[in-house]
C-alpha cells in the first residue's frame, strides 16, 4: 500500500513529534545522569533504556500513523525532531537543571553542616 500525498504531511507532522517527545525523554535521563554526578553505570543504564524506548516509541508511531511501513522520510523526520529539540529547549532545559542541582547541592551542604555541629 502505498501512501497517498494528502496524508504524508501528517505523518511528517507526528513524527516530528515523536522525535521531539524522545528528546524530552532524552533529557530526562540526562537529568538522572547529572543527580548521579556521571556514574558510569548509571549512564549506560540509562542509554539502554533510551534506545529501547525510543525503538519502542518509534515503532508504535509507525505502526499508528504510517501502518508500518518503514519509509526513510519518517526516520529522517523523527531525527530531526529529535535534533531541533536537542539544539533549543534541550540544551536550554538541561542549563536550567544543572543549575538548580547546583543550587539543591548548595543547601543541602548547608544544612549537613548545622547537623554535624
């Protein structure tokens, strides 16, 4: 079955969407790996887990909108998603986390101080 032309602007739109939904997710698990302060172990852990739910979340897409037909415009799509969410609100997401885990750390350090006394 081949895609009509009416309805591939559709797919284009909705994978865009999963890419952007992935790169969320993406952020997500870098915000664990920042809490964790870049264990080794807890970064490859959390890589597994984002391909497989990216290959999860990807395939189910495929298979609701495009009716798994595998078409290198929908793999094209949602990696660019994921890269336009990767280079805006990604990158500014992940400054603002760093930022308040910094701060977190600051008064939690403080307040161990006041109960070691």
């Amino acid at each position: 079955m081949l895609f009509v032309a009416s309805t591939q602007f559709y797919i284009f739109l909705f994978m865009l969407f999963i890419g952007i939904a992935a790169g969320i997710f993406f952020e997500c698990l870098a915000f664990i790996n920042i809490i964790t302060k870049q264990n080794k172990w807890v970064k490859h852990t959390t890589e597994f887990i984002f391909v497989i739910a990216f290959f999860v979340l990807y395939l189910g897409a495929i298979n609701f909108c495009a009716y798994g037909q595998l078409r290198v415009f929908t793999v094209a799509t949602t990696l660019l998603g994921f890269l336009i969410e990767r280079l805006s609100i990604g990158y500014l997401v992940q400054k603002l986390c760093q930022a308040v885990y910094k701060q977190i750390n600051k008064w939690y350090n403080k307040i161990a101080l006041k109960f070691k006394k």
